[in-house]
C-alpha cells in the first residue's frame, strides 16, 4: 500500500481558519476508558429517548405516525449520546467537540471524497451480486408506506445516521485504534462494531454483513487519508442516498 498509511496518527490537518486544539493534548487525548464509556452510554440513551417520545406523545394534540415516532425517537437518542460526549471531552480534557473529532472540510480531497459515496455503492451492489446476497425484507420497509415517511426516513438516512456513526466509529474510536495498532488494523477492526451495530436489519446475514465491513472500511480509509471525519460523513452520506435513490426508483417502476 501507499505510504500514507503509516502506524500513527497524526493531529487533524485543520485548515488555517480552525482553531486548533491545545497544544497541551496528544491525539488522540482520550483513552479506551472513555471509549467504553461513551458506548456504554448509547443503551441508556436509547431508552431514555423512548421515555421522552412517550412524554412527548401524552402532550400532542394528535399522534405522530410510527415512522415518525421511531424517527424522533432515535433522533432523541442521538442527542443525548452525543451530549453524554461532549460532557466528557469537557469535563475530562476541557476539548471542544467538533476539534476533537477533527470535524473540518479538508483543503484536499473533499470532492473526492463526495464522489467515492456513489462509487463505492455501485461497487458493493456489483459484489452483492456476485456473492448471491439473498433479498431481505428490511424492517424500515414497512414503514415507509407512503411518500411522507418515505422522504423523512430517507433525509434521516442521509443526514442524522451518516454525521452520529461517523463521529462515533471514525471520529472518536478510530484514531485511538489507528495510535495502538496501526491503520489498517485500526481502519478494519471499528469497521466490525460498524457492521454489527446494523446486523439485526439484515437478520445477521453474513454477505451483508461483508459488505457492510467492506463499506465500513472504505469510509475509515478516507477519514484516514484526509484526516476529516466531515470528509467520511460526505463519502457515507452520498453512499446511503445512491441506495436510497434506487429503492425510489424501483417503487415508482
């Protein structure tokens, strides 16, 4: 491979007009203790959200559809996971958030980056293909009855899901795995919890899950290379809205 993928990890490659971190903290200045508890964090999350969307649902004039509940509901959850890391950048290492997780447009490389997203779907269907990938029914599906949901579910899956799993997997755990194993190790290994963290909507199957890892790596190869996690956010995002473009296009067929 090129020499770019070196064992270390540098500071993100801020453009001059961000402010830098303290000079004072090491990149990646977290540590796995605070790996874990951020993870940790994300079951609590979720169910706290749930408590939330009933509180919310018992003061409404009229009740929201499912999609949307569920979609409020996990947006909820991702709010309260993210501020659970942003107390914990600040209170441990007083570090702003966006900075830490290196969320900067990079001078180089960005257009790239928005166009592997296309790429690197086209090149997964062709894999998924070859390797017979049975048809699953995709839980979401019975949701997205009708064009509302349809549109919400799919701005939520271009937007939301793309920006938190970026920020989660390549710009917080990520460096810490790159720093201790070097960067192919560190790339693979948070593209597994990446993939796992989806297997329920695939019923676990293993060629979907392939992919998924396989995916998982190409957005961590970007991250790595452009040092932007906002650069991976753009690669997922545009990846998730060419699938979701073909799912319009078959139900309008």
């Amino acid at each position: 491979m090129s020499s770019d993928f070196e064992p270390m990890v540098p500071r993100p490659r801020l453009p001059e007009s961000t402010p830098e971190l303290p000079k004072s903290l090491q990149y990646p200045f977290w540590n796995y203790e605070d790996v874990a508890l951020f993870f940790g964090m994300g079951l609590p999350c979720l169910v706290l959200s749930v408590v939330v969307l009933e509180g919310l649902l018992l003061i409404l004039p009229a009740e929201p559809s499912r999609p949307m509940q569920l979609l409020t509901a996990q947006f909820i959850g991702y709010l309260l996971w993210f501020a659970s890391l942003v107390l914990l950048l600040r209170v441990r290492y007083n570090a702003p958030f966006w900075q830490s997780l290196a969320w900067f447009m990079p001078n180089q490389g960005f257009w790239q980056a928005v166009f592997q997203g296309p790429m690197l779907a086209f090149a997964v269907a062709l894999l998924s293909l070859a390797l017979k990938t049975p048809q699953i029914e995709m839980p979401f599906k019975d949701l997205v009855t009708d064009k509302l949901s349809l549109m919400l579910t799919g701005a939520f899956g271009v937007t939301v899901a793309p920006l938190c799993e970026e920020l989660a997997f390549r710009g917080f755990l990520m460096p810490l795995l790159v720093r201790s194993l070097g960067a192919w190790p560190g790339i693979i290994i948070t593209a597994l919890p990446f993939a796992l963290m989806h297997g329920p909507q695939y019923a676990w199957s293993w060629r979907h899950m392939l992919l998924l890892l396989l995916a998982g790596v190409a957005f961590g190869r970007v991250r790595y290379l452009t040092g932007s996690t906002a650069a991976a956010v753009m690669t997922h995002a545009t990846y998730n809205l060419t699938f979701f473009s073909a799912l319009i296009t078959a139900r309008a067929t």
